[in-house]
C-alpha cells in the first residue's frame, strides 16, 4: 500500500484565533480506482486507535 506524508500549517484567521490545517495527497492509482474527482470524502475512526476510515461520496 502507498504511503503519503501529512504536512502541517499553521496560520492566524481573520479573528486573530490560530489555526492548524494537516494536508496529504492521495495516490493517484487510489485516486483513479475510486474515481475520486469531484467527490467528497467522508472521514471516521476505525476499529483500532491507530486506524483512519475513508469513504468516497459521490453526488448522482
């Protein structure tokens, strides 16, 4: 399975609160398999405590 880093940005909003946003890519074969242009992605906890759920939303 491909792996991806996750990188972090930190910047101040128009309320002057700090935010943090974390950002990966997506593989492209992942991408391309699951037709993922334009569809959204619904994120959840898996089982174990180390485990990420993704699914794919598409809009029909």
């Amino acid at each position: 399975m491909p792996k991806t880093k996750v990188t972090t940005t930190t910047y101040t909003g128009e309320d002057g609160h700090e935010r943090t946003q974390y950002r990966t890519t997506i593989p492209k074969q992942l991408a391309e398999t699951f037709d993922m242009d334009g569809a959204e992605l619904e994120w959840k906890m898996g089982g174990a405590s180390n485990k990420l759920e993704i699914q794919v939303i598409h809009d029909e």
